[in-house]
C-alpha cells in the first residue's frame, strides 16, 4: 500500500513537472535587440500587487495600487513601461536567457504570464566548397564541404544526364548554440545553410557549372553573329522593296490622274471662218419670198402664160460680236 502511494506522489510530483514548462513561451531573440513581456489583464484587478521577476528570485520591475512603478536598479535604463503591466526588455544579452513570470500577490503569489527568453548570436557565415569532381560520359559524382566557423559537413552528390541525388541522404548536425549546419540538393543547385532560430546564412553552388555532364553546349559565338547580321540584312531588303513598289505604284497613279489629253488648235483665220460659217447657219438667218405682182391679173392674159417660178432672197442680219 505504502509502495502503491509512493508511486503516486511520484507520478502526480512528474505530471506537475511535466506541465510546468507549458506555463511559459519560448522567445528566441537576438543579441543585442529588445522584447516585449506582456501580461493578460484579465486576471489582475486594479487592487492587486503586480511584479515581474527573472527566474523567479530577481525582481525586474513592481506596480502597486495607486503609486509609481519601481523599476530595480539593476535594470535601470533597460525597462521600458507599457499600459497594462506590460514592460519591454532591452539590448539582450546571452546572461539574460532565462524565464520571465509576472506574479500576483495575494495570500500566496500567483503566475499569470511566463516567457522563457533564448538569446542567440547571429550565426557565422558559411562556405561551400566542391572538394573533387569525378566523371565519365554517364555520370559525374561531386564531394563538398560545408563549413561555418566552427564546424564543417561533407557530402557527395551523384548525376547522370538527366537527374542528380545526395548519397545518404541530407547531411545536417547541430553545433554550437543551437546552430545548424544543413547541407542538401534543390533544383539543380547544392545548398549550404547555417542557421538558428534568429539567423540564417547560405552558400550554393550550381551543379552544371561544375559537373562537365550537365554543362550546356557552348554557344558559336561567330555563327550567332552571322546570323544575327543575316536576319537584319533579310530585314532591310524587305523594307527596301516594300517602299520601292508602294513608291512605284503611287508614282504611276499620280501619272494617270495628271494626263492631260490636248486639243488640236486650228488657225486664227480658220477659227474666224469657221465662226462665220456658224453664225451663217444660226437660225437668225431670215428668209424673204419675192413674187410676182399681187394685183388683180385678168385671167384672160394668164392664159397660155406660164408663171414666174417664185424667186428667194436671202437676208442676213448682222454678225454679233465674237467677243459679246
């Protein structure tokens, strides 16, 4: 039965321990740069005693009812106040990793907000380095090396003329301060990262510029030249031609709308005789009858005579002007 207890109380003492770190938020900042702790004013009253404290023994910061925050003279300068018994910490350094609780004080102190701080360097940069090349005219394998300040990786790379793999697989490690040093193949390019939770850097290397397999063909420089030349020549001889004919044919349909077809010109004296002979013929001309004697004849002397034949005179008016 004692045994039975026992194992309770340690199982209940293990359950506390295993639920007290979900108390808290995991914060990673860099060195050097500022955070924000915030507190949820749901459960504080105005009445109650609210402090800040660093791994549960240093006091940052206290706010009682009706009186001036005191900040601790430790962090004087390096706390800022917000509304809400919320504070910002500034320019973090590596011996301010830690947990940070803000606490009511009541009959017992109780935690309303937690946050475990992580200060982190930023990561040094890396090196990719292709150690040797090896090939044959169906595949090339590459040896590399990942190095960052204090540590490096290897891995080899094997391609053929269409695809490329990472013998076992992505190679990573974990060094210094969390840090991880990552070397792996994506799209054609191998990728070196050095990186934690505020900083990254990376280095990459294009397989085809150093594996002859997956090089492209060169490029004739000379032949793409002539041909460039060849094309601009094409070009200008069609444009030449399409201006020669539209200039051509705009040439001979302004010949044919300007002809001008001329007049035979006759004479200045055929031209007045032809005018007489017109003003002869106008229908001004008038016709006089001249007859016999239109007294009274005895038909006794007409006898046996055979009469006169009818004579006609023709009486011209006068000619008008040509130039009326």
């Amino acid at each position: 039965m004692e045994l039975v207890v026992l194992l309770c109380a340690v199982s209940l003492l293990y359950s506390c321990e295993a639920q007290e770190p979900s108390a808290v938020t995991p914060v990673f900042v860099k060195k050097g740069e500022d955070v924000l702790l915030n507190v949820t004013t749901a459960d504080v009253s105005t009445e109650d005693i609210v402090s800040w404290k660093f791994n549960k023994t240093v006091n940052l910061v206290r706010f009682l009812p009706g009186r001036k925050p005191k900040v601790s003279d430790d962090y004087s300068g390096r706390i800022e106040l917000l509304e809400n018994y919320s504070l910002k910490l500034k320019n973090l350094q590596e011996a301010d990793s830690g947990v940070y609780t803000a606490v009511v004080s009541e009959d017992k102190e109780k935690q309303i907000t937690g946050h475990k701080i992580t200060v982190q360097d930023p990561v040094s940069p890396v090196n990719l380095s292709v150690d040797s090349v090896s090939n044959s005219s169906d595949w090339c394998n590459l040896t590399v090396s990942c190095r960052a300040q204090d540590s490096h990786i290897n891995s080899t790379f094997r391609c053929d003329t269409h695809t490329c793999s990472q013998e076992g697989g992505e190679r990573s490690q974990v060094i210094h301060s969390a840090a991880d040093l990552h070397v792996y193949l994506s799209k054609g390019s191998i990728i070196c990262n050095h990186s934690n939770q505020v900083s990254w850097t990376k280095d990459i290397k294009i397989i085809k510029n150093v594996c002859p397999l997956l090089a492209e063909p060169a490029i004739n420089v000379t032949a793409l030249i002539l041909g460039v030349i060849a094309v601009v020549l094409i070009c200008i001889l069609i444009v030449a031609a399409v201006r020669f004919f539209s200039k051509r044919e705009k040439n001979e349909r302004e010949s044919r709308e300007n002809t001008v077809y001329e007049v035979p010109q006759v004479g200045h004296r055929a031209l007045r005789q032809s005018e007489s002979e017109v003003i002869g013929l106008s229908p001004n001309s008038t016709y006089c009858l001249v007859g016999p004697h239109t007294g009274t004849v005895d038909s006794s002397m007409t006898r046996g005579t055979t009469l006169p034949e009818s004579l006609y005179a023709q009486v011209d008016k006068p000619a008008r002007s040509l130039n009326k």
